[in-house]
C-alpha cells in the first residue's frame, strides 16, 4: 500500500487528484495548507507527495523546503494552475514512479 499526501487549498483539485490515483494500492491523506501538510507528513510518511505551488500563506516552495529537510529523499510532485514541475532523485522519471509506485532511496 501506497500513501499519498495530496496538498492544495481547493478541495476540488484535491479531488480529482484522488480520483486520478483512484486504485486499492493507495492510501489519501489530505492537506489543505502548509501547517496540515507538515503534521500529516510527520504521522503518515507519504511515498509521494502532490503539492500545490500557490497557496495562501506559506506556499508550496516554503513547504517543500521544510519536507525536504524532514526527508531529504521526498518525491514530490509539484503543481500550479500554470506549471507543473517535478522534483525527484536523479534517474527517477514521474511516469514512471506513478504508474509503478515503489520505495525511493
């Protein structure tokens, strides 16, 4: 079982992120701004996590950063309305990891 963290202010988008990894081989845990996004990452330990660049208060790249510091090898999969970016280990392509999930390190 997959755990994913999906993180962004619009239920809506939380959403369809759900409905996209619609798949028994995945848990959902959802955030919907930097605090609850940390606090969840700290309980749950995500595999991946999808994370919204603009949101109010503190945005995506702070969040990241401080994911990045609870978890130096944290794939995260970055998204906003108008880019979408990704930040991986080398050698490891998005397609890839989510359509076969697996353990990063």
């Amino acid at each position: 079982m997959y755990k994913l963290l999906i993180v962004d202010d619009e239920q809506s988008v939380r959403y369809s992120f759900k409905k996209l990894f619609n798949s028994s081989n995945y848990t959902f845990n959802e955030a919907s701004n930097a605090d609850e996004a940390i606090a969840s990452f700290k309980k749950e330990r995500p595999s991946l996590v999808i994370l919204d660049i603009e949101m109010p208060g503190r945005d995506g790249i702070q969040v990241l950063k401080e994911l990045k510091e609870l978890s130096p090898t944290l794939v995260c999969f970055r998204a906003s309305c108008n880019q979408v970016a990704v930040s991986l280990n080398p050698g490891v392509e998005i397609l890839s990891l989510l359509l076969f999930p697996r353990s990063v390190s």
